[in-house]
C-alpha cells in the first residue's frame, strides 16, 4: 500500500512541478515530464558529485549517458537542451540524473 502511495504522490509532484521535455536518443525521440534544476552534492559511489544540472523523472524513464533532453515550454518551443551524465539517485518511484547544458542551435 505504501509503494502505490509513494508512486501516486510522485506522479502528482512529476505532472505539477515538471516540465515537457523531449528525449532523444540513438536517432529516436519520445516525450516526457521532468524536473530539472541545478544539481546539490549528491553520495555517488562513496564520493560527493554536484552536477551543474539534474533531471527528475519516473522510475519508467530509462535515460542513458549522452542522451539528448530538450526542455520545452507551455507552447512546445525549445527553452534548454541538456546531455545526460551519469545515474545519480534512483527509487522504486523516480530516477535523477546528471546533466550538463548545451548550447541551443
């Protein structure tokens, strides 16, 4: 009971507070909801990682390294383009990753 509990409240929290992106990866592109903001010192491996930026996602989102993130607004223009870093933290519920910023084309 717990566990849906926990699902349920962060699928409210990825629907709220997250945003559209677009992920690209190996030629193909599918949409999401993600949190990204600037990342705080995480225990990665009995070291401490501060990632420039991180991405929030549902435990289903499977990114990979180099993957591509497009951020984009309520219109569906592109506001931010991010490459997927490393597997940070991940639950039975959500998955965050490093990114680093690109530049938009």
């Amino acid at each position: 009971m717990d566990d849906i509990l926990a699902e349920d409240m962060e699928n409210i929290f990825l629907f709220d507070f997250g945003q559209n992106v677009l992920i690209q990866s190996g030629g193909a592109e599918r949409g999401a909801r993600g949190v990204i903001e600037p990342g705080v010192q995480r225990l990665v491996d009995d070291r401490y990682i501060q990632a420039a930026y991180e991405i929030t996602v549902a435990a289903a989102e499977r990114l990979q390294a180099d993957d591509l993130v497009l951020a984009l607004d309520d219109d569906g223009v592109v506001v931010g383009r991010y490459r997927v870093g490393m597997l940070l933290e991940r639950d039975t519920v959500s998955r965050i990753y490093q990114l680093q910023r690109d530049q938009l084309p």
